[in-house]
C-alpha cells in the first residue's frame, strides 16, 4: 500500500505540474494572440466605429503601453498576494476587458477596454514564468520554460490568421470574445492545479519610481501621437524629460527602488536597451502598417491580409535556431550590426509593394525581415542581459521589458503618424505608406550605429546563451 500510495502521489504531482504548464502556456497565447489579431481588423473596426483606419493607433498603444507600465508590479503583487490569486485576477480582468473591447460603441470606450485588458496581460507572463520557476524542479524548468516559450512562437502565427478569418466570417467583436470561453476554461484550472504560492513578506514597492517612469512614458506617447510640434507636444515633452530626471534622485534615495541606478554602470546594458527602443521602433511599426497597406491599398480581404504575415511569423520560428551558431562564429557585435541593416533595409523594402507587385517577391520580402527580425530580437536579449550580475538580473529584466513594450508602441505611433503626415502632405496615401515605410527603416538602420558601441571584449559567445525572444 505505502508503495502504491507513494506511486500515485507522484503521478498526481506529475499530472498537476503538466496541467500548470498548460495554464501558463494558455495564459502566454492569449497575450500574443492578442496582441497581433487585432491588427488584421483594424480596418473593419475603423468603419463599425465611423472613424479612420490610421485614428485607431490608440488602440494598439494602449494595450501595450498599459503592459510596459504595470509588468514590474507583477513579481512584487505574486509575493504580497500569492501566484495563484494573482493569475487568476490577471485573466479575470483580462476576460472582461475582452468583453468590454467587444461591446464598445465609440473609440474612446474601445481604448478604455484595451487599458483593462493590458492591466490583465502585463500579468499573464511574469507571473506564469514565475509560477513555473518556483513549482518545476530545476532539472525540468529549461524544458518547461521551453515549452512554455512556444506560445509566444504559435500566437503570432495563428493571430493576423485568424483575426483575418473573423472578421471577414462574422465581425470584428470576434477576435476578443475568442478569450471569453479560453479564460472561463483558464480560470477553472488555475483554481483546480495552479499552487497557491507562499505569501512573502515582499519588501515595500516603488509606486512612486513606478508612477515616475510611467508618467515619462505616457507623455512621451502622447508628445508623439499629437504629430505636429505644438505648445501642448512641448509640455508633454517636458513633462516626460522631467519625471525621468525626477527618478534619478528618487532612485539614489530610496532603499528598494524600481531599477538601481547600477545598472546603468554595465555599459551593454545601456548600450543594449537603448539600441532595443530604437530598432524595435521599426519592428513594431511593420505589424501595424503592413495589415493596413494589404487591405486599404492593395484591396486585400481581411483573411488574406492576415494570410500574408504568415511568412513573417514562419520564418521567424524557423530562424530562432540559427542565430546560436551564427553568434558563436561572428560575435554579438559582427552579429548585431549586420543583421540589423538587414532587418532596416527589409523593412525600406516593403515601400515597393504596391498593386502590379509580384506575390513571390512580396513573400521574399516579409520572409526575410521575419527571420532577421527574430534573430534581432534573440540576439538583443542576450547582449542587454548578458553582464547583469545575480542582484541586477530581475530588475534588469523588468526594464528590458517595459522598453520592448514602450518600442511596440512607439512603433504604431510614429509609423501611423508618418503615414498621416505624408498624405496630408501629398494629399494621397499610397506614396505616403512608402515614405513611411523608407523612414521606419532608416530608424532601424540607425539603430546599427548603437550597437557599435558594445564592448566586444564582454561578449564572448562561448559564455553567453543566447536567450529566446
């Protein structure tokens, strides 16, 4: 009996720890499918709402802003409340927010409802890593985080798709009331197998530190989003260069502030985080543009639309195995600075498509920036993070966080902008999506110029793993 009892305890466990790794695989597809559907449909929720196409950026931004402001505060709320209370808030709020973005009737209530579901989805994945760190053993975790991991490669396949699908089958409500019966399935299991975690005594929170860098990066949003150099952009820019200096002293005299001014003395990482704000600045742009160019100029239906970002997602899950040996043969800073004037002039390249453009060329086209644009984003990674010490290496990841969801944003703003810009300019859209285009591009390329600065002697590929997007 005692033999059969241990036997069964340990396929329970087994069974619990399988079932933990599914919720948070859930948890991870419905935050990158989120975040990539939506840009099929834009074009079909710009006419239900009786707004312009390029007017609905807010509604990408605020997802992902809302995400880059609150993802610090999930490791500290999963000490002070639990793992598994806190998870299953995350896709409570995350569901209703879906249903809200469903039900709006205006712009406004639409980007309000996106605010809500951010709130949920800066939860999903901090807190599934770290639910999966603290219940795995650590001959397991590499694997289950692996697995994990592909969640964030299937969502942007599946996302344009099938955001395409419904929208052109039933509606654009669609592809926010699909989280509905996932998350009501989500929240079933997270209270049935999700360990409630141990409740820390956590260390007081930086909500001020926290509320300093946020306001930074909403007024410097929103100096952006206005287009055109004004009083108003002028103190929102203001505004924004103030709280980021405000945070400096703060951080000097606060005992657990948000991000050590230390880490700022590892000359990678700052090399590396600023030169992620300004190459993902194009990478966020394509996403948004591309959908829209497809259907608004091409005359693409949405489900083709969609079926046209597939080579970029592809190629981009096929190349992640590529960029270890490629790294270890050239070094992060050969690497970094070839590949990224491959990712810059991929991304200049998309200006040529237009109606008469051949569809193999146009495959080419977005499978290349695909693979080069993955590759980007691994390689990045591992040169922001690599010299971080053991003390710095969760606040230095939190911040890289919130800079890669700041540059997502960034992107839709200043390539919107651009494309609004150019056609008020030149009173027709289709040379303006191409300038748009030819100037993300170069952003990117500028980019190159950041990374020269790395110190090659910290980066020696033999002792870096390069860590997945």
């Amino acid at each position: 009996m005692p033999m059969r009892t241990a036997s069964a305890s340990a396929t329970d466990q087994a069974f619990s720890q399988k079932a933990m790794l599914w919720i948070v695989f859930a948890g991870f597809f419905m935050q990158t499918l989120d975040t990539t559907i939506v840009n099929t449909a834009l074009p079909a929720m710009a006419r239900s709402l009786g707004e312009k196409p390029l007017d609905l950026k807010p509604v990408v931004v605020a997802y992902t802003l809302t995400m880059a402001m609150l993802t610090p505060a999930s490791g500290w709320l999963a000490d002070r409340f639990g793992t598994r209370r806190v998870y299953f808030s995350a896709i409570l709020i995350f569901v209703i927010g879906s249903v809200f973005c469903a039900t709006a009737h205006t712009l406004t209530q639409l980007v309000i409802a996106r605010v809500l579901q951010g709130i949920g989805g800066s939860m999903l994945l901090p807190i599934g890593r770290l639910a999966v760190l603290r219940n795995i053993p650590g001959e397991q975790y590499i694997a289950a985080l692996a697995f994990v991991s592909i969640a964030g490669q299937v969502g942007p396949i599946f996302g344009p798709v099938l955001g395409g699908w419904l929208v052109q089958s039933a509606s654009w409500h669609w592809i926010f009331l699909i989280n509905v019966p996932v998350g009501l399935v989500g929240l079933f299991a997270v209270h049935r197998y999700l360990p409630a975690g141990e409740v820390d005594a956590a260390p007081p929170f930086d909500w001020i530190g926290c509320g300093l860098l946020s306001l930074c990066m909403v007024t410097f949003s929103l100096a952006l989003e206005r287009g055109s150099v004004s009083s108003l952009s002028a103190a929102l820019m203001a505004i924004s260069i103030a709280s980021a200096l405000l945070y400096i002293p703060h951080a000097r005299r606060h005992r657990t502030p948000l991000f050590r001014l230390a880490l700022f003395r590892e000359p990678n990482f700052s090399v590396g985080l600023v030169g992620n704000l300004v190459c993902r600045i194009g990478s966020g742009a394509v996403p948004f543009l591309l959908p829209l160019l497809f259907q608004l100029q091409l005359g693409y239906s949405p489900f083709h639309s969609g079926l046209m970002l597939l080579p970029v997602a592809i190629s981009g899950t096929i190349s992640k195995r590529w960029i270890v040996p490629l790294v270890n043969r050239f070094g992060y800073d050969i690497f970094l600075l070839v590949n990224t004037v491959i990712v810059g002039a991929s991304i200049a390249s998309f200006a040529a498509i237009s109606p008469g453009w051949p569809l193999g060329l146009s495959i080419v086209q977005l499978a290349i920036f695909g693979a080069a644009n993955s590759m980007q984003f691994a390689a990045m990674n591992g040169v922001t993070l690599k010299g971080l010490s053991r003390e710095d290496a969760g606040s230095g990841n939190s911040l890289f966080s919130m800079v890669q969801m700041l540059a997502i944003g960034l992107g839709v703003t200043i390539g919107g902008g651009l494309v609004s810009l150019f056609s008020a300019k030149l009173g027709v859209a289709a040379p303006a999506y191409r300038l748009a285009f030819l100037s993300v591009g170069m952003i990117t390329l500028a980019s190159a110029m950041v990374f020269r600065r790395l110190d090659a002697d910290l980066l020696n590929p033999k002792r870096t793993a390069v860590e997945a997007r």
